[in-house]
C-alpha cells in the first residue's frame, strides 16, 4: 500500500487555517512586488503588516548581492544530522537536502510535503514496518560526486546511533529495527546496520519495528541529508559539510561567522523548492540582540536568524510608527514558551510543589517579555493551538486574569510539607532577553508564597548538551526549573510531543525531556498514536497524550508563541513559512 502526504494534511489544514484566522490572517499565496522599503533613502512601501503571512513579499529573481544573517548565541552544530534548533533545521536545507521536505508556500499549502532527494513520497508495505524510497538520479555533492543511497543510509547511522553526536533527536534509533548497532563510529562495517538497505545506488529501505503512521514527515528532517563515509569528520563534520543544496561552505569559524557561497554543482532541475539568488551567505553567531535589531532596523543585515522576533527596545519603536510596522509580520510559530519542572530535583519530587508553581504564577507577567498579547496568547497546554490533536483546557486555573492565585499556591505547598516555602534555581539561557526576562517574572511570583529562586545563566550554544539538557547537571546544580521553548519536529501532536514528553527520550546529553517525566501511559499513548492510521483517532490520542502530561504539574506553559519579526527593505522573495514559523531562508534574495 503506498502511503503518501495526504496521511494528515487534512487535519493539518484545519489546524492552520485556525491559527491564520487567529492572526487576522488569510490561508493561501499570491504574490505581492511592493518594495517593503525602510530605512534610510528607500522608497515607499506598499507591503503592509502581516503580507509576509499570507503572500510572497518583493517578489524578485534578482540574483547577486550578500546575505547577511546574525545570531546571538551559537548553535549547537552546523552539522544537519546534529542539530535540533527550529532556525538551522530551515537554515541547514540551503546546504542540504533530505528525503522529502515542505512544499515553498505561505499558508496552507507550506504544510504539504514534497519529494527533496528523493522522486516521491515512501512506499509503505502492507504491515506499515517498511518504507522504501527511491532517490533522484544525478544529484551532486559540490565536488561534482553522485549522491548514493548508501550516503543516505551513513547519515542515518552516523547521526542517530553514535554517543558523539548528541544534538539532534533520536527517532531513527528508536524506531528502527536495528537490534545492537552502536554507530559507523565504532563499526565502520555499514552492512551491520541492519536498520536501512539499499539493494542499490537509487533505494532506501527502512526497516521499522513497529508502524509509523507519519514517517514521511520524519525524513523530511535534515537527518535524511546524505552524507558520504568517506567526508565524515566527527564533531569537526560541521565546518566542511558535502553540500546537495544550492549553497556550500566556503568558511566556517566555529563559535564565531559561517559563510556560504553557491554551489556550482547544485542543479535546480532535481530541486524546484529553492533558489539561490544571493552570490554568498554570511552569518555572524554570538552577536549582541539589541544590536541585531538596530542593524535590522538600519538595513546592515537582513536576517535575525533565531526567527524569534525583535526585543523589547525594538518592538515599542516599531510599534509605535505605522511605517516600521508594515514592514513586520506577527505570526504564530510552532512553538510553546514554557518552563519544565524536574521531577527529579527536590522538593519538584513532590507533586504538590510543582502545583504550587502552576498556581502562583503570573501569566500576564511572564507574558509580557514576549511582547504581551502581540507576542503569544496565554498558555494553558502544552500543546499549541496550531498543533494537530489540540484541545483547550486548564488544569490549574491561576485566577480569572492569569495573575496567579497565592491562596491555591500555599494550599498546595502545605500539601507537599513545605508550608513556608523553600529555595531553588532557575535555569536560563544567558543571551535569550525575553527568557531571561521571564525568568525575573517567574522568580517574583514564586517570592509571593515564599519560594526562593535563584536564576542561572547559561549559554544557548551548549544549553542542551552540557547544562539544562544534561540530566547529571541539572541534579548537582539543584536546577528545579528550566525556561525553555518548543516547536514541532513536523506539524501534528506527535511531531510536537514526542521528544520533550517520552520518558524513553531521556538522555544524558541533548536531552529536551528536562521534567525527566517518563510516565508509562504517556509512553504508551504515544506509541498507539504513531500506529494508528486513522487521522482522526490519531489526533484524538495526541490530545490525551497533552492532558496526562500537564496531570504531572511538570509542564508550565507560558505562551503559545507569536512573533515580530522585521523584513528590511533589502530583503526579496519573504514569507513566512507555516512548518518553521519563520522565513523561508532558501527563497530570500537581496537587493543590489
């Protein structure tokens, strides 16, 4: 039986069209060649607010010029098979292409997956444990070599199966029928890993141990992006990746600025969902935020490439002047603001504590660095209401106005033997203002009813691997509470949930389950889910799966993420693009 994308696109779509008509939006394309001028000399705009959502932005075929982007931290790795932030899985796709990938359209029609490497969707056999591709004939690395599906098989194997590479997620590892493999690190024997085959040059086979209804969607992430033996350099792979993508990697200082120019062996032919209209891509890491937005708002760059939207500072000004603001668009992203309770750090042991934190926290507060309504509605689940499977509901209503409710608080905290309250630490990413930021709120709601926190800075480069998402740190540095955020790995409940609620996805480093909840129901739930194939069961089980979860207090939600972002008058071909809840960034172009 062949499976194609139609799986839960219907589903998809309604979720969509919800969020569109949350923003004031309108689900579809059309194309819209208004400058979207500022700054400067530039000629009047005829783009307005939110055009970005719904249309193609200056609309051009333009080519030449430098991209610029900047970025206030580091990533964890410029390596695709090793890389778990929502920015580099869109940034990665101009050096790299996966199996499948998201149709290039605003609206509805981006949620569509389209074939990348590969010639079509998988072909799932009868029993729904085998999905076999077939790849496009005469794809080329940049020095000229064929893409084999052998390449495909390594990038698996190397980027799922090693302890080295800690930084993406683990899907393939837990899905795959792949007994004892433990990594071409350790057996460079690629016929041991019986987990993929590929009885020739053109077939990928992947063999699973159980269903998966959605496993389309699984490689369309950058993990499918082939990767020749030969070229794999380790953790050093992410300064001389072997680019299928319109772009290569000209230089890459690590920590410090990567550049891109084009790839002369990339043939767009065998690729119709990017361009490549810029001569070369700079992207400056570790740059100051409210710079970056001055440089935005100056035309110095183009890109802030966290798509996270401006701080505080820019968002009044922008605001304030109709001008400014009808070069911004406010979508909803994928994403959940939230903090995540560990279960494992005392007194967070305790239900009841962690209840005490559900209650007494101010929304509107913690609300507030994000811009206040214009940055995210008031959270309640963890869930968004774009996620596929979501249903409202509150388990711990925090007063009528989401200020929080201190009289519930103490309750809860006479419940747990901590009727004075106690101490605890807050992690945070350092160079993240509104996190920090909402940190501040959430330590003066928790001082109401006598609970001490004290808040940790750490940087966003090694915030998974070495800190937050390191499980032994977090216990020896009494980290009770970790602000963090979230979006879907694709667009339905178990694309969002999986990887920050399965209690088999905790792990020593690069761990994204920061509750360490490992509820066997949960686990259970997920697993029925991704088996069932009936699309509207499926949904009904994921929204069972987001009420266990928020049963464990472990999950504080703050916001269902939107955010404003600035398009200079420099920038060509924008749209916000609805899987990544940002720009397109194999589509921009800039001006000369």
């Amino acid at each position: 039986m062949r499976k194609t994308n139609a799986l839960a696109l219907a589903a998809l779509g309604t979720a969509l069209t919800m969020g569109l008509a949350a923003c004031g939006g309108t689900a579809g394309g059309g194309g819209n060649t208004g400058s979207g001028n500022n700054g400067a000399g530039a000629a009047a705009s005829t783009a307005k607010h939110n055009d970005g959502y719904t249309k193609v932005v200056n609309a051009s075929d333009a080519k030449g010029g430098t991209l610029k982007f900047a970025l206030s931290d580091e990533p964890d790795s410029m390596d695709p098979g090793n890389t778990y932030y929502a920015w580099n899985w869109n940034f990665s796709r101009l050096y790299s292409r996966p199996l499948m990938t998201y149709n290039p359209s605003p609206g509805e029609g981006g949620l569509k997956l389209v074939p990348d490497l590969a010639e079509g969707p998988g072909e799932a056999s009868a029993d729904g444990k085998t999905w076999t591709y077939k790849l496009k004939k005469g794809i080329k690395y940049d020095d000229g070599t064929e893409v084999k599906a052998a390449d495909v098989k390594y990038a698996i194997a190397r980027s799922n199966f090693t302890s080295e590479l800690t930084d993406g997620p683990k899907y393939f590892a837990q899905y795959l029928d792949a007994g004892d493999y433990k990594g071409p690190y350790k057996n460079k024997n690629l016929d041991d890993f019986k987990g993929v085959e590929t009885p020739d040059d053109y077939t990928v086979v992947f063999k699973l141990k159980d269903p998966f209804a959605e496993f389309d969607f699984l490689v369309a992430n950058p993990q499918s992006a082939p990767v020749p033996q030969a070229k794999d350099t380790g953790l050093d792979y992410e300064k001389t990746v072997a680019s299928t993508g319109p772009y290569k990697i000209e230089s890459h200082e690590v920590g410090k600025q990567f550049n891109l120019v084009k790839n002369e062996n990339w043939d767009p032919a065998t690729d119709p969902t990017r361009k490549q209209l810029p001569d070369r891509i700079e992207l400056q890491f570790k740059q100051n935020a409210e710079d970056i937005d001055q440089r935005l708002l100056a035309g110095q760059i183009q890109v802030d490439l966290a798509g996270t939207g401006v701080q505080t500072a820019a968002r009044a000004k922008i605001v304030a002047d109709p001008k400014l603001k009808d070069s911004t668009d406010n979508p909803f992203t994928p994403f959940n603001r939230y903090a995540m309770i560990s279960t494992a750090v005392k007194p967070f042991d305790n239900i009841d504590c962690r209840k005490a934190v559900q209650y007494v926290t101010d929304k509107v507060a913690t609300q507030a660095p994000w811009g206040g309504p214009l940055g995210g509605e008031i959270g309640t689940t963890a869930m968004t209401p774009t996620t596929v499977g979501y249903k409202p509901f509150d388990l711990f209503p925090n007063g009528a106005d989401h200020k929080g409710d201190p009289a519930k608080a103490k309750e809860a905290l006479a419940a747990c033997g901590q009727p004075n309250g106690f101490e605890t630490n807050i992690a945070v990413r350092g160079d993240r203002t509104k996190e920090v930021q909402v940190a501040e709120a959430l330590q003066a709601s928790l001082d109401k009813v006598g609970i001490k926190a004290t808040i940790k800075k750490y940087p966003s480069g090694d915030w998974s691997s070495q800190y937050a998402g390191k499980p032994d740190f977090v216990h020896k540095n009494g980290l009770g509470i970790m602000i963090a955020g979230w979006g879907s790995d694709w667009p339905s409940g178990f694309g969002f949930l999986s990887q920050i609620v399965d209690g088999r996805f905790i792990k020593a480093s690069g761990n994204y389950n920061m509750m360490e909840l490992n509820d066997k129901s949960v686990n259970e739930l997920l697993d029925k889910g991704i088996q069932t194939t009936d699309t509207a069961a499926r949904n009904e089980i994921w929204s069972e799966v987001d009420k266990k979860v928020m049963e464990s207090a472990a999950f504080l939600p703050f916001v269902y993420e939107k955010t404003l972002i600035f398009r200079p008058a420099s920038l060509t071909n924008v749209y916000v693009h609805p899987a990544y809840g940002m720009y397109d960034y194999t589509w921009l172009g800039v001006k000369q």
